[in-house]
C-alpha cells in the first residue's frame, strides 16, 4: 500500500494525533474493509518523545479522538523502538519492516 492510497479516514485521524501529542513516527499497522472496499476498521502505531508514557498517551488518544470506524492504537517512546525495532521478533520490527509510514521520517 502506498501512502496516496491512504482513506481520508486514516488520513484525518494521523492529523488528530499529530496535533494531540506531537510524535516522531505514526505507522498504520492494519486496516480492514468490507468486501466493497469500505474501511471497517484500522491501527496505528505512534512513536512518541522519550517523556510519554505509552499507556496514558494511548488512552488519551482513545478519549480524545472520534473515529466513524473502529481505531486502535499502540505507543512506544523513542527509546522502546530504537530497542525493539532490531529484535526481529518483535511487533516494532514487523511494523517497521511492513507497516506503512505515514507521519515522519524512517
């Protein structure tokens, strides 16, 4: 998937992250659609300043954002995904190596 492909849907909830916690990377990890074509349902993987906290950054983003379909997120700090992006059997390495990234540089 290129990144000109991206549903207005994602491409307005990357905005709505973008402007509540200023992260380094966003990724979309997952999308689903209906069998039309349809999104039905995305994740997306936020790498955030060294001074987040994964947790509460994801729970925000899950009070603070509206979404017409179902939208997951998961948070890493810079730190946990320099760590983890090498180690070829983590979920970083596989959403760096297969994810699409549509928010910052690699």
């Amino acid at each position: 998937m290129k990144q000109n492909d991206i549903d207005p849907i994602i491409s307005e909830m990357v905005g709505d992250v973008v402007g509540l916690c200023s992260p380094l990377q966003i990724f979309l990890v997952s999308r689903k659609n209906s069998s039309d074509g349809e999104l039905k349902g995305f994740k997306l993987c936020i790498v955030a300043g060294d001074g987040s906290d994964p947790r509460a950054l994801e729970s925000k983003l899950a009070l603070e954002t509206d979404c017409v379909v179902p939208c997951d997120f998961i948070v890493y700090t810079a730190a946990e995904w320099i760590e983890l992006v090498e180690d070829d059997c983590s979920f970083a390495y596989r959403v760096d190596n297969m994810g699409v990234l549509l928010y910052g540089e690699r």
